[in-house]
C-alpha cells in the first residue's frame, strides 16, 4: 500500500496516539503520512468578532504544534504537515482525504476512557458519519507502541450484511502490503432481541457464525494466509473480550448497514466491540469509492 | 502532487504566508449583514440600555437623548485612530501593544490593564443583569406575581445563580461554541423588534393618557447647555461611552469582509445609525412615559435606575413584557461570549509578549482558544461580582459607573498611542491629518478629562448609588483601586520578567514618513 495516510492531529495524547498508528501503518505498508491539524473557519463565528492577530498568532503556534508531532513521525516514512481550516475536525479531515486520495484517516479516541480502550467522541462520531474513506481509530496509549512494531496480523469482523466485499478487499490490500496474516472473526449472539433466551441465540449464533466465515474465506484470494474464529458470549462485549490478540494486531469493521452507500456510520455491535477492543479498529465504508486501499493511485509516488 | 494538492491546502513547511494561509483565513466570509449583525450583537443594545438609562438619568435629567448624540462624538473620533492602528499593527493584544509601541512597555502595560479591567466589570454587569430577567422571564411566564422576581434580589441566590451564568459562559467560550448564523440573525433581529415595540408601545400610553408621568417631548431634551452643571454632563458623557462600545468591531472588521474598500465603513455606519435610532427612540419613550421623578415608575427614582426595564416592561407592555425578558437576556447571553473573548485575547497578548506569566500565552489544542487566560477572567469577573454584591447598595450602577471610567482610560491612551505612534507619518496627506492626528487626539482629550473628571466627582459619598467607605465614594475607590492593583502587578511582573520591560519582546517603534521614502 504505497498511498498516503492522513492523520488528523491535535496537540492532545489522542493526537499523538493518531501520529504514533499512523507511523506505524506507514512503516508497515510503505504509504507516506499527512498530518492534518484542523483549524475552525471564520464562517462559522457569528459572535465573536474576527480578529486577525489572534488568527495569525493561532496558525504559528498551529504549525509549531505540528512541527513537534513531525519529529515523532521516524525518519524512513515520507511525511508532510498541513494546516486546514474547516467548519469541523471531520470535515476538514475528509476533505484533505478526498483531495489527496488519502487510503487511510486515522484519529486518536476522545481522552477519557480507560488505558488501551476506545470511548467515541463526538468529533470522531461525526467522522465515521461523513468519511468515505477507512477510519483507523487509535485507543488511548497508542503512542506507547514502538512505530517500527510490525503488523503480525488484521482480525476481520465479519457480518452478513452488504459491505463484506469492501470490507474483505480492505483487508486483503492491507494484509498484502502489511505482510499480515488475516483472521475471519464472527461474533455471536448478533442481531437477536435481548428478551430471547440466550441458548438460543448461542445455537442461532453458531450455526451463523459458520456460514459466514466459510463464504467470507472462499472470497478472500489463496495467498493470504487466513485462520477462522468464531467468538461466544452472552453479550458482544463478553464475546469480544474473550478472544486472544497479538501485540499490534488490527481490526477491520465494516460499517452499518444504515449508513449510505460509501459513507461510514459505526453500528451498535461496532460501537460495543470497540469499548472492548484493546487493539486499533479501522472502519471499512459499505462500498468502496475510486480510493481503493493499495490500488495503485494517480497520487502514487508523486515528489 | 500537484494534480491533487489545491492551492486550499497550504503545506506548513513552504507555505507559511501563501494563498489561504495570508491570514490563515477563508478571506472576505463576512459580508455587510454579517458584520451589522456582529456589531450589533457586541454592543447588545436591550442589555446597554437596560443598564445605563438609568444611571443616565440621575445624572441629566430629560436631557438623555442629548447625552447620547454628545457622546457618541469621542467615541468615534477614538474609533478612527482604532482603525488605523488596527490596520497597521493587527494584533489580539489591541491597546495593550499598541501603546507599547507608541509609548514603551509601562504605559503599554496599564492600557492593556485598562481594558481587562473594563472588560471583566462589564462581564460582572451582563450576569448580573441576566440574572434579573432571568428570574423576571420566570416569573411572567409563570405568573407568580413578582413572587420569583424578587428572588433575584436575594444576595446569596443571586450571586450563586450570577456564578453559574459565568460559569455557562465560560464553558462556551472555552469550547468555542457558536450558535448557527441563522439563529444569531434572528437573535439579533428578534432583539431590535423588541426594544422598537417596547418604544412604540410607552408612545401609546403617553397617547392615550395611561403613561405613568407623561412628560409632553421637548426640544430642550436634545440640548447638552439644557443639563446645567458641568459634572452632571461629564457624568452623563462616560456613560454615553459605554453605550457605544463594541461599536468599533464593525469599523476594524477589514481584511474578513466581501469587499474591504467599502463594507467595513458602511456596516459602521449602519450599525450605528440603527444603535443611535434604537437609544433614542427608547429614551426619549421611556421618558416621555415616566418621567424623571424620584417615585415609583420615574425614572429618576434610585430603586429601579440600575435596570429600568425590568420594572417598566410589566406596565408599559403588559402580558407582553416577557417579550422584554427575553430579548434582554439573549442580548446579554450573546455578549457575554463576545465579551469574553476581549480580556482573554489581550491576556494572551500579555502572556506572549512577556508582560505577564507564559500560561497566559497558552491556546487550547482542542478548541483552539486562549484557555488558561479565558478561565483567569472568569473567576476575576465571579470574585469581583460576589465582593461588590456585598460591598455596594446597588451593584450594577456603581460597576456601570466604573466601567464608564476605566473605558475613558484606556481608549484615551490608546487614542494618544495613535497620534503618538504615527507622528512621522501626520503629515503625509490630508487624510492623514484628520485621522492620525485631529481626530484621535481630540478624541482623547475629551476621554482624558473625563475620566480625571469622573475621578475627582466620585470621591463624593454620594456619587452613583451613594455607597462610600470612610467618606469617599465607592466607585472613586474602585477605580483608584483598580490601577493602583494593576501597578502593583505591573511592578512585580518587572521584576520578575524583566524582558518585556526593557522593551526587548515588544520594541518602541514609529514607522518613518512614506512621503519622505518616495522623495
């Protein structure tokens, strides 16, 4: 995958959580990063006056501010800073996406939640509903992982739902530019109203489970190595945190079924995996646009 | 990259001064409407009025409307020489840097002392007055028969909710929250409709002879000689200043508006030509309805001068006085937050420029605003509201009259700082004589002697609310007190941070004569 990375960077532990995964999937694949900080546009201030020498003064200490988070970026790894102004941290992330034909957009989690988990906040919920490109969410202490920490393996959630082909072509480009192994993850109990008894959603579950993952193997190509599991549990969260992950594993997750064709939205079972999560979740668009991750683009190898 | 990278995306490392990234701005997003609707939603014109009408009154009697027209007179002149300095040196830090580099870093240190000073009484003002009508509003629309509203004048419930508004204000302004255009808009026109209803109703009750204490309008109430002494004009006058300010915001709006040569001009004179109908239509309805007795509804009477609406909106509106309530308290809602961004930023300047501690310099990573200096005067404002509840007998006028004081001081230097900081340029052009020297300097005369004026009549016991401590007024305390704090800080920050003292972060300058160079 030798496309670029945007990483939306703020001054905060999130950010540098965002810039230390981003490093480290451009180490991984090859891709160059962007580091994008997002200012707020005068459009939206309708009270306060405007005031030019605030602004300069915001944009020099907006562009020290990335000047610090690029000398964390290690010195192999193509890297360029920017400053964007926008009505939103989502916006403007999903525009210098779109302009660069970015393959990746990773931001760090709100601060707040536990070590190593991931609590949604509401920039970052606005993102998965806006972007059409994959999100990487990077749990709190991401910046801890060393960059150079390869990428031993990428856990597909998979679901029945439309989006399983962009989610399994996500996840075949990015095994093959990453050399990780891939491994098909079905969650049971999904889908299921909570006043049915939990038997039986474990038989429903697993009968499910199986299908899923024999016809989400059968489409993945030969080469990638792949293993399946299937995880129980009486809830999404029990099941999830009863699988075992490699240090710098990555999971793919498709996006709702609600959202619209090619943008994101994090679907309950989503929502809930990712409290669980201990590892970075990337969010995979129902429909992949014309940025396919490792399609060769026409901004590849460009300066 | 250059199929993909558009000129909007300025890459830091070779761009600092291209395209976008000029003023770091989307250029020319505000447009005469936009700015209209800024300045007048800075000068809040329901929250002015409500609380120096009275203050007003006391002082000049009918001749209100008179006061008005004068005052505005210094305010603009100080305005012109405002916009050159803006134009030539943008910076947050405003009068603060300004007068640093026309007269060196003390002087430059008391402006900048000056208008945080201002700025924060007037913050403790505004919460003080959203609260009255915050329980007032409760009050009509419950129909509790004042059982509520009094409640508001309950020292301890009134400080704990005056807290929790500053406290609300605070938050929005940490974060940044801004209401949508469309709503400020409607905020704006909502708030204008109101206090022309309000005018257009007292004009029917003096009609209908169910005025208060109708008073037939005459022409003498547009005369300043018709006021009589000297002090009560000069009193009149620093609250006249108030009145206006945040007017200038429209006028120094340059590089932002659609179209620089002429919005920024048109919008001020718009704004103004709306704010001066506005204050008089009001005045002179209010007072032809009320009167200038010292009973009751008049408006002389000391009980209601600190907030005049709130006790003439019931009789002269009827079930519509919430209407009042309300335009009242958004008014003073929406410039609480305008209002707070002006102590935070020139704190900030201060704080970068090395006058006071770096913290002050520090600009939040999430939201993108001064953090530490906006929290620094939100609880200077709390603490000074919670001490003077206590300590005046009627809080809001004698902040009112402190503020009028402390405005004259600070933009009197900053007027001279104009004159003083272009004086090789005065004589470059015609223009340059009326607007970087007769105008400004005349304009700061007039502030200087009022505010020494102002000083000298308050050391009266019973000037403003009649609040004195040992036999000198409160408000002549307060302002005495105010500078000679800022001193103290100013002293010990020299000591500690010499720096900036010696004028090694922000120089003395004057920039040479552009005649001279072409020559």
């Amino acid at each position: 995958m030798s496309g670029r990375i945007v990483v939306g960077y703020t001054a905060t532990k999130a950010g540098a959580d965002a810039v230390a995964l981003g490093s480290r999937l451009a180490v991984a694949s090859g891709a160059s990063l962007d580091l994008v900080l997002v200012l707020p546009n005068e459009e939206r201030s309708v009270i306060t006056p405007p005031d030019p020498g605030y602004d300069r003064y915001l944009r020099g200490q907006a562009e020290q501010w990335l000047a610090g988070a690029a000398a964390k970026v290690p010195a192999s790894v193509e890297h360029r800073e920017h400053v964007r102004y926008a009505e939103s941290f989502a916006e403007g992330l999903t525009a210098v996406a779109d302009e660069i034909g970015a393959a990746l957009i990773v931001v760090g989690t709100a601060q707040g939640g536990a070590r190593g988990r991931h609590t949604i906040g509401s920039t970052s919920t606005e993102l998965l509903h806006s972007s059409d490109v994959p999100v990487v969410l990077a749990p709190k202490g991401s910046r801890k992982t060393d960059a150079s920490a390869a990428v031993p393996r990428i856990t597909v959630a998979v679901g029945t739902r439309p989006g399983a082909e962009a989610l399994l072509q996500t996840a075949a480009s990015l095994a093959t530019s990453t050399g990780a192994a891939v491994r098909l993850l079905s969650l049971v109990t999904v889908d299921l109203p909570p006043t049915v008894d939990t038997g039986v959603i474990r038989l429903a579950g697993a009968a499910h489970a199986d299908d899923v993952l024999a016809r989400a193997k059968a489409e993945l190509s030969a080469d990638v190595p792949t293993e399946v599991v299937v995880a129980r549990g009486d809830s999404i969260e029990t099941a999830v945190r009863g699988i075992e992950w490699l240090p710098g594993e990555l999971v793919l997750v498709g996006s709702s079924r609600l959202a619209q064709p090619r943008r994101l939205f994090l679907g309950s079972t989503a929502a809930k995996m990712l409290r669980e999560l201990p590892v970075p979740m990337i969010v995979v668009p129902r429909a992949l646009g014309p940025t396919v991750p490792g399609a060769t683009h026409s901004v590849e190898g460009d300066r | 990259m250059s199929g993909h990278e558009g000129a909007a995306l300025a890459p830091t490392t070779d761009q600092v001064e291209g395209g976008l990234s000029k003023k770091g701005l989307s250029a020319g997003t505000v447009g005469l409407i936009g700015a209209v609707v800024i300045g007048i939603s800075c000068i809040a014109p329901a929250y002015t009025l409500t609380a120096a009408l009275g203050p007003t009154v006391s002082a000049v009697g009918f001749q209100v409307p008179a006061i008005i027209l004068v005052g505005f007179i210094p305010m603009l002149l100080v305005a012109f020489g405002y916009r050159e300095l803006n134009r030539s040196m943008p910076d947050s830090g405003t009068s603060f840097t300004w007068a640093s580099r026309a007269f060196g870093p003390w002087i430059g240190w008391m402006a900048g002392w000056g208008l945080i000073a201002a700025t924060i009484i007037v913050l403790s003002n505004l919460a003080g007055i959203a609260v009255e009508f915050l329980f007032l509003l409760i009050d009509q629309v419950a129909n509790t028969q004042g059982a509520i509203a009094d409640l508001a004048f309950d020292p301890f419930i009134n400080v704990a909710v005056c807290l929790l508004f500053v406290l609300g204000a605070t938050f929005v302004s940490y974060r940044d929250m801004q209401t949508t255009q469309k709503l400020q808009y409607i905020l704006v026109s909502f708030q204008v409709a109101v206090l022309l209803i309000f005018a257009i109703a007292a004009f029917v009750h003096v009609a209908n002879g169910s005025a208060f204490d109708a008073s037939p309008v005459e022409l003498s109430w547009f005369n300043p000689f018709a006021v009589g002494s000297l002090s009560a004009v000069v009193a009149g006058l620093s609250l006249s200043i108030f009145i206006f300010w945040g007017w200038d915001v429209t006028l120094t709006m340059n590089e932002e508006t659609k179209n620089p040569e002429k919005t920024p001009g048109r919008a001020a004179t718009l704004t103004v030509l709306t704010i001066v109908s506005l204050y008089l239509l009001i005045s002179v309805g209010l007072l032809s309805f009320a009167g200038t007795g010292t009973k009751d509804l008049g408006l002389g009477n000391e009980d209601i001068q600190s907030n005049v609406f709130f006790y003439l909106s019931g009789p002269i509106l009827g079930p519509f006085a919430f209407l009042v309530s309300l335009a009242v308290l958004t008014s003073s809602a929406s410039s609480l937050q305008s209002t707070f961004v002006s102590p935070a930023r020139t704190l900030l300047a201060m704080g970068h420029y090395g006058a006071l501690p770096e913290r002050f310099a520090k600009v939040s990573p999430r939201f993108f605003t001064p953090g530490f200096a906006t929290i620094v005067s939100a609880v200077v404002a709390s603490v000074f509201y919670a001490v003077m509840r206590f300590a005046s007998e009627d809080v809001l006028q004698d902040t009112i009259l402190t503020l009028g004081m402390m405005i004259c001081f600070y933009y009197g230097i900053t007027a001279f700082a104009c004159v003083w900081y272009f004086r090789r340029q005065l004589w470059d052009s015609a223009r340059n004589v009326f607007f970087m020297l007769l105008f400004p300097l005349v304009g700061g005369i007039i502030l200087l002697y009022l505010f020494v004026q102002t000083l000298i009549d308050s050391m009266d016991p019973g000037y403003g609310s009649g609040s004195n401590i040992g036999g000198l007024g409160l408000v002549f305390i307060l302002g005495i007190a105010i500078i000679a704090i800022g001193i103290a800080i100013m002293i010990w920050q020299a000591v500690t941070r010499p720096a900036f003292f010696r004028g090694e972060t922000l120089s003395k300058d004057a920039p040479a004569s552009l005649r001279r160079r072409v020559a």
